[in-house]
C-alpha cells in the first residue's frame, strides 16, 4: 500500500508499494495524522502519481482510493481532460474508487473518474456519520466477485448500445443493472464472463428474442435504457464537448 498526500503538490509517503506490517501501518497513521487543510487541489497530479505505482506484471487488483473535499483548482482544472487522462496513464488497468466529502466536490468529475475506472464513488455530506459512510465504503470494495466482466451473444443476435459501459466490476451483495438494444430474432445465449481468483467464470442463459416483441408488461424497460442512453450523451457533451 501507499498514502499519498495532495494539496498544491503531491507527496507520497514511501515512493513505492509497503507490505501492510503494524511498522508501516504505523508510520502510515502518523503520516495522515500531520495532515492540515491548506493550499490547492492538485486531483490530476495526484492521480497521476496514484497510477504510475501499479507494477506493470503484476496481476494482482490494483485499487486507488481517491479521498477528496473540493475541486481542482491547481494544474488542470478542465475535468473533461482529467478523465481523458487516465485511461492514458492507467495502462495497468487499475480500479478507482472516489469518495467525495462536503459540499464544494465535483460530483460529476468524481463519478467520471469511477466510472472509467470501473469503481464507484460515494459522497459525505458535513452532516452525515463519516464512520458510518467510510465503513459502508470499505465493506463494499473489500470483497471482489468477479472483475473484467464481457457480454456477449450468440447466433443472429447481437446486443448494441449498452450501458453501464464499460462495465465494472462485480461485488459481493452488489448488482448490476445492464440496460441495452439488441439486433435480431431467434433463441440466443447470453454470456456474462469475468475473473474470479484468477480463473475466468461464465454464467450463461438462453434468451428468446422472438418472444419479447410487443410484449406489454416490459413497456417500462426501453424508458429506462432511454435515460442511461441520454446520461451517456449529456457526459459525452460534458467531457468532450457538443457536436
């Protein structure tokens, strides 16, 4: 593990990967301890930092806690760039994680940052239980079910525009609600793969296209991927632009 403290600069506390020993948990704690809330908010240095700690032959999970109270407001400052930033620097595919404190966080740059980092974030309000958000925090992370997770179909049918995308991954007591248009009639098998402890598990399930066409009780279903295909675009505006 590694703490890296950031304001207008970034500071690590070893410069490299420690073992988890009470002697480094130790110094760890002394080191956040000494903490004090001044200067900038340096979130693209600091990340960038973050990510070039992850051994490149290592296939070990890799996971950046990202702890924050503000915005960026030293080095770049556009948050459409931040996020463009990591999946270029986050070659060894690392996780990421943001919890947001206070009401002066970038939610939105936050929940991009999770999002191509296939993690979560979660946010403190100044009148909400810290211990109690941070402790529903780690037992969420903490417990990995399946990591890498592809779709796919066989036959004539083929699924498009899905969403979450790209997926995150899977935890224990979370789920994952995928939302998606698919091309084709006929009885196809849906595959869901991922890693598990190194090995890569496929749970799969026959589906009948045929069967879903004018289908009156699922009218609720192409709504509710409306709004995930119109969140996708409204971030795409955000982070790229409007064409």
């Amino acid at each position: 593990f590694e703490v890296i403290r950031f304001s207008t600069e970034s500071e690590p506390l070893f410069r490299e990967l420690k073992k988890s020993s009470s002697e480094n948990r130790a110094k760890a704690v002394e080191f956040v301890q000494g903490f004090k809330p001044i200067g900038g908010t340096g979130i693209s240095d600091a990340l960038k930092t973050a990510l070039a700690l992850k051994p490149s032959n290592s296939q070990r999970p890799f996971v950046i806690i990202f702890l924050t109270d503000g915005k960026p407001t030293v080095g770049e400052l556009k948050a459409g760039d931040i996020v463009r930033m990591v999946p270029l620097k986050n070659q060894g595919l690392a996780r990421i994680f943001c919890f947001g404190i206070g009401t002066d966080v970038n939610t939105q740059l936050l929940d991009s940052l999770a999002s191509v980092g296939r993690g979560a974030s979660q946010y403190v309000l100044p009148d909400e239980d810290l211990e109690v958000k941070l402790s529903s925090f780690f037992t969420k992370i903490k417990d990995p079910v399946l990591a890498d997770l592809k779709l796919s179909m066989k036959g004539d049918v083929r699924i498009t525009q899905y969403y979450p995308s790209p997926l995150p991954d899977l935890f224990k007591n979370d789920q994952l609600i995928l939302f998606g248009k698919y091309k084709g009639f006929g009885k196809t098998v849906v595959s869901l793969a991922g890693r598990a402890g190194g090995e890569e598990i496929v749970v799969s399930s026959e589906f009948d296209a045929d069967s879903r066409q004018g289908n009156s009780v699922n009218e609720f279903i192409p709504r509710l991927w409306a709004v995930r295909r119109v969140g996708f675009l409204l971030e795409e505006i955000h982070l790229k632009g409007e064409n």
